[in-house]
C-alpha cells in the first residue's frame, strides 16, 4: 500500500502508516507539503469538509482494485486534553454538526436511516439473549429491565448527524485554534442526547451541566437527562456484550462496573 501511494504522489513523497485499528491511514510528506491518506473514506467525507467540520479534502482517487483514497490537508495541531472538552468550541461544533441539514441530507442519501430507539433496545435485547450473559450476570437483566421502561421518554426525538465517538482523542485543535472532529466511521442518525451525553458524562462535571448545555444550546430537563442514561447505558451493553464475544474479560469487566455505576444511578436518581 505504501508503495502504491509513493507510485500515485510522485517521487519526493514520503509515506509512512498514521496507525490505528484498521491500519488504512497514512501521512505523506514531501518538503513543506503534508497530507493525512486513508483508504475507503465513506463520500460523506466531502460535505464534513466543505462544513468545516475535518480538514480540507485535497483529493480523491480511485485504485485500479477498487479502493478509493482520499487526501486531506495535514494540520498541525494535537488531541484536546480531557479537561479540554469542557470548552465552548467542543459545545458549538456539537450543536453545528446537529443543525446542519446538508449533512443530513447527504448522510441520507448515502442509505443511513435513522436508528430508533426501539430498534437499538429490541437490537441488544436479542443479542444479549442469545448468550449466557443473562444467566451469569444479575446487572444486565437489571440493566435490560431499565431500558425497557424508559423506552417511552426515548421516542418522537428529533434525528441529527451524530458522530457516535466522542472522545477527546477524535477532536484535533490546530496550532491556529480551529478545532475538527475526525474519525466519522461510526457516524449515525439518531437522537443528538447520543453525542452530548456521552460529553457530559465523560468529561463535565455534574454541577456544570447546565452551564454547558446552555452553550449547546438545549435546555436541561428530566427527560434529557433520561435519555441521556438511556444511551449510555445501551451503549455500555454494547461495548460489554462485544468484548464478551472475543474473550476479552479484563474489557468486559470494566464495561460490567460501568453498567453497575449506571444501574445504581438509574434505579436510585431517575426511576426513584
């Protein structure tokens, strides 16, 4: 692949993996140029950087396989910090990419649906239900048992562009302080409580919520605040039933004290 590449940019590139899981990303450097190359980039590439939501696209070019490649500007800059997702630019690029209706629409058109609720539950209850999950472990049947009653407070909720991986290492800050979130392969349609929520509960304290949600530009209420355990804990017996899958059971146990953290808050602040 590296080879390929050094073949289609020319001589003077040099090209060198940018690591990751899927091992389909690459810098390219030539002098003072620099792109950041992946392989397979979905086309909603091209809107997220027309938004200004990633890096400039440069280019696009298809391999004589198939494979498509795209090449983005490299920027200078670094990961945000986890203290850092408390800051209003984190806020303001959530509530752009949630407003924006030509992400949408192109999302739409590249045959997303959007997920419900109701899916997503009936979804993880067949696939913890196919296991033995449910007969070793009292806190996913606690766990399905919640979801299943604050299924109603989920419906009739609006459906946005959401990135699906909020973490603090998917959000480049430039040397000239324009942020980008990056890494859009999970990206969904779905309730925008999928996003923000997991901000909120991952980085902000609980005493500043408010505060934040008034920078994103949504009121806090009883409701969103069920919504918003309602994903993470979906999310959470996601994340424990995959690593179940491969036998990864120190993963597994983090993501089980995550659902009993979730479970215990849920039963004595929310359904109480």
């Amino acid at each position: 692949m590296v080879n390929w590449f050094e073949n289609v940019l020319g001589k003077g590139w040099e090209v060198t993996p940018a690591g990751g899981l899927t091992g389909d990303a690459y810098f390219a450097k030539k002098k003072d140029k620099r792109l950041f190359l992946k392989r397979n980039s979905s086309p909603f590439l091209a809107v997220l950087s027309a938004e200004g939501i990633v890096p400039k696209l440069v280019w696009t070019k298809r391999m004589e396989n198939g494979d498509v490649i795209t090449a983005q500007e490299w920027m200078e800059g670094r990961e945000l910090k986890p203290f850092e997702m408390q800051h209003h630019q984190v806020a303001d690029i959530l509530r752009k990419i949630h407003h924006s209706s030509e992400l949408l629409h192109m999302l739409m058109r590249l045959g997303k649906k959007p997920v419900t609720s109701d899916d997503s539950f009936y979804e993880i209850k067949e696939r913890i239900y196919s296991t033995e999950l449910l007969k070793t472990y009292d806190d996913i049947q606690i766990a399905l048992t919640y979801l299943e009653r604050l299924l109603p407070t989920t419906r009739e909720q609006r459906q946005v562009v959401c990135h699906g991986d909020l973490n603090h290492n998917n959000l480049l800050l430039t040397n000239k302080g324009h942020l980008y979130l990056i890494d859009w392969d999970n990206a969904i349609i779905a309730d925008p409580v999928t996003d923000f929520g997991m901000v909120m509960k991952s980085y902000i304290p609980n005493k500043d919520w408010n505060e934040w949600l008034k920078k994103y530009g949504a009121d806090n209420d009883e409701h969103l605040i069920e919504r918003m355990y309602w994903y993470l804990l979906l999310d959470a017996l996601h994340y424990f039933s995959w690593h179940s899958e491969r036998n990864e059971n120190e993963k597994k146990l983090e993501r089980l004290k995550n659902i009993q953290e979730l479970n215990a808050y849920i039963g004595s602040s929310i359904l109480d």
